[in-house]
C-alpha cells in the first residue's frame, strides 16, 4: 500500500471512530489512536463514565495501551491522534511518555493544556493543532447538545 494516504488526517479519522464509540456510549466523544511506524499500535477513547474513572480520558487509555504493546513506557517514536486537546493530566502524561508528536483536531478553549502552559509537553515533541478540527468539534457539540435536550 502507498505510504502516502497514511497522512495525519488518515490517523484522526480513526480518532474520530473512537470518540464516535464514545458518543455511541454516552461518553464525552475524545477518540485517540496511537501510532508507530505507519501502524496503530493503541486505540482509545474516553471511558470516565463506564469505568468510574476520572482518569479515563482517550489519552491515558492510549498510552496505556501503547506502552504495553511496546514493552515500553516511553513512546519517542510514536504519535498521538487524539480529537480534543488534551487536558493538563493528559500533556502531563503525555511529556512522562516523551511521545514524539501531538496531533489534535479541535482546541479545548475551557480545559486545554494550552491554557495553563504551551510547554506542558516534552521539549522534543512536535505539536500539530486543527487536523480535521471542525469534524471533531462538531461531534463534540452534537453530544452536549443531546445532553441539554435531556
């Protein structure tokens, strides 16, 4: 298969198919997906609600993945797809990771690690914003909306 379609917005697709899991089970819709040389190696999205877990965001449900598939607990060599910034436990679990690069869809201008520090991530990883941002907010508004109606 030609590497090329293996783009970023290939990866936050398959993001958003977690975070659509998520909206399909009355969870905040974040999907993220971890990958390593071209393959995803994690799949995630939020599980706050299912496991009674505050820490059960996309991100940590990832990297714990991640790590376990590696053998390892640092993910240089990896990239995150996640569909929301992350929070500030997230991009702190993220810099412990030392993970190699950040793509996220849309911003979280009320909870996002940006707001506190844009340095919150580990000084060598690269940090792609707005890949397939509208998609990802829109689903995300899909789901609060739902939840006012109710």
């Amino acid at each position: 298969m030609n590497l090329s379609v293996f783009s970023d917005e290939y990866f936050m697709k398959e993001a958003l198919k977690e975070a659509q899991k998520a909206f399909d089970e009355g969870e905040v819709p974040v999907g993220a997906v971890v990958v390593c040389k071209q393959q995803i190696i994690a799949r995630a999205h939020n599980m706050t609600q299912k496991l009674n877990d505050v820490t059960a965001h996309a991100e940590m449900q990832a990297f714990t993945a991640a790590s376990h598939f590696l053998g390892s607990k640092f993910l240089k060599d990896c990239t995150l797809y996640v569909t929301l910034e992350p929070c500030v436990m997230c991009a702190g679990a993220a810099l412990w990771t030392q993970i190699g690069k950040v793509v996220i869809g849309a911003a979280d201008e009320k909870r996002g690690f940006r707001l506190v520090s844009d340095t919150l991530l580990h000084p060598s990883t690269e940090f792609v914003e707005g890949v397939l941002a509208e998609e990802s907010s829109n689903l995300l508004k899909k789901f609060f909306l739902e939840r006012r109606k109710n």
